[in-house]
C-alpha cells in the first residue's frame, strides 16, 4: 500500500501544478493502472513494460483526443503513465522493457 501511494503521491506533486487539482488527481490514479496486474495474482509483470504500456496508451490517448480531450493533459498522462516502471525499478527487478528484455 505504500507503494501505491508513492505513486500517486510523485505524480499528483508533479502534475497538479501545470494540470489542477482535478487532472492532478487523475493523473496521479492513471499512475497506478500498471499495479492491475495484482488482480491476476502477479506483480510487475507485462504491465510494468514501457514498451507494453506504450502499445495500449497510445492508441488511447489517440482515441480520447479525438473525443475531445487535450493534449497537454494526454502528454501528461501518457507521462504518468510511464512513471510507474520507472519508479519500480528503484525497488526491485521490474520487466521495464518486456518482450525484449
Ligand atoms: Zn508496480
């Protein structure tokens, strides 16, 4: 549980300034997406591969652009995204770059 509020906590400090409040906080619950994969009773698992992550922002963030929402708001989430292996890796082995690592 700490570690999950390490992430949040690192992404809503350093969004909420540039996003608000309110996208802050979104910011920082994309943040915890990757650790879903606990539902599946694995840890750091594909879910925490940039590479992986990157694969299915993309065409979301893509996605939720044409339905309206900005792109300095999908940078930073995409962003935040991307924090969460990175943050991992400061603990422990984390797949950063799985299938090619
Ligand atoms: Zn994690």
């Amino acid at each position: 549980l700490p570690d999950l509020l390490t992430h949040f906590a690192v992404v809503f400090a350093l969004t909420s300034p540039f996003l608000g409040i309110r996208r802050g906080l979104v910011a920082g619950v994309v943040a915890l997406l990757p650790d879903l994969d606990v539902l599946f009773r694995v840890h750091r698992s594909a879910t925490h591969s940039v590479i992986v992550l990157l694969v299915f922002a993309l065409p979301a963030a893509y996605l939720a652009h044409r339905g309206g929402v900005g792109l300095r708001f999908l940078a930073f989430a995409v962003a935040s995204l991307l924090s969460h292996p990175i943050l991992d890796v400061f603990q422990g082995y984390t797949p950063i770059l799985y299938p090619f690592l």
